[in-house]
C-alpha cells in the first residue's frame, strides 16, 4: 500500500515538472512572438496628401458659427487632429469615448477637430446626443475633398508649421494612438517606424486593420 502511494506520487510529481516546463516553453514562444509582431497602425490610404506635405490652408466655419482655420504655421505653437466622421458610421460612434478621452489626455499639445458634410440638423442631434459640444464640429465638404479622405472614420495630424505628420483610416484606440506616436517618433506611420528600426517583425499585421 505504501509502495503504490509512493509511486503515485512520484508519477503525480514527474507531470507536474513536464506540464511546468510546457508552459515555461509556451510563455517563452508568445514572447518570441510578441517582438516579431509589429503594432496596428493606422492604414495610410490617401491620393492627395503625404507626410509632409503642407497642410491645405481653409478658414472654416463650425457648426456653432465659430471661425477657425485649419493649415498653415499656428501662432499657439500647436498641433491639430482633423477627424472626419459621420452620424451615420457605427465605427465613427464607437470611437466617440477615444476620442473625448484623448482631447484630455493630450490637451497640452493637440486641438481636435471633427469634421464632416451635409446639413446641419443631424449634425445638431448627433453632437447633442453623444455630447461632442467640446469639440469644434466643422461641416465642409471642401474640407474632405482637400484632404483626401475617402473612407471614414479618417484621421489628418498636422503639426505647429502646418505639416502633414500622419494620417489614417482610424478603427480603433490603437490606430488613433498611432498617429500620436508617430509623430512623437518623428516617422509618417508607424509601419515605416516598424520596417526601418524593425525590418524582421511582420509588416503584413502592421497595415491590418482598415477593411
């Protein structure tokens, strides 16, 4: 009886030590693939513009009568994210709270400004419905042509001097964020980021993201 316990245990132990040394491996290969996989960037889709390029210069109106001027070198010293949605985009809503959020997380460098077309009524009801009186709403459809956008939602960051830094078909946080780091980076996206100081890790997983 003793020698079965005996061997019990010591065949209880031997699984133990294979199952720990399994998921010692399986935890070392998710780190392998951690660092081959390259972030999701934003895709950079756009006909019309490239980083670096000059912003087009608009003096526009917001749906509150409000002048304000998108392009060109800004006397605050600031950057501006023109973010092109629509009331009627399920993706566009979704990104609503990133974007509040992001208005207050990078509040000490960044104007947001969301930007669409077509009348004014629905605009009024959506911007009432999904509080959005914080930011400046700008409708133009000049302003979308000028800028190249093609899909929503679409995002522009121009930086102090006016200059195209990034820009991108936005479906999530991290494709917003993108924008963002590359600009901190001083790269145009973060897929160039990846493929210049990264060359091994996956550049196929770093354009997914905007079907």
């Amino acid at each position: 009886m003793l020698e079965a316990l005996i061997v019990s245990n010591l065949a209880l132990w031997v699984v133990v030590v294979i199952l720990g040394v399994m998921v010692f491996a399986l935890v070392r290969q998710i780190g392998v693939l951690y660092e081959r996989v390259a972030p999701a960037g934003a895709l950079m889709v756009n006909q019309t513009l490239r980083p670096g390029d000059a912003a087009p210069e608009l003096d526009l109106l917001t749906i509150e009568d409000k002048k304000i001027h998108v392009g060109g070198a800004r006397e605050t010293a600031r950057s501006t994210l023109l973010f092109f949605l629509a009331p009627d985009c399920p993706v566009c809503k979704t990104l609503l709270p990133v974007l509040a959020s992001a208005r207050k997380e990078e509040s000490d460098w960044v104007d947001i400004v969301l930007a669409s077309d077509g009348e004014a009524g629905p605009h009024r009801e959506f911007i009432e419905e999904y509080k959005l009186s914080q930011f400046d709403y700008v409708l133009s459809e000049l302003l979308g042509r000028s800028y190249g956008v093609g899909k929503l939602p679409y995002a522009v960051l121009t930086d102090e001097q006016g200059k195209v830094v990034s820009m991108g078909i936005i479906n999530s946080r991290e494709h917003l964020e993108s924008l963002f780091e590359a600009k901190e980076r001083g790269v145009a996206s973060i897929q160039e980021y990846v493929k210049k100081y990264h060359p091994d890790s996956s550049a196929t997983h770093a354009e997914e993201g905007a079907s």
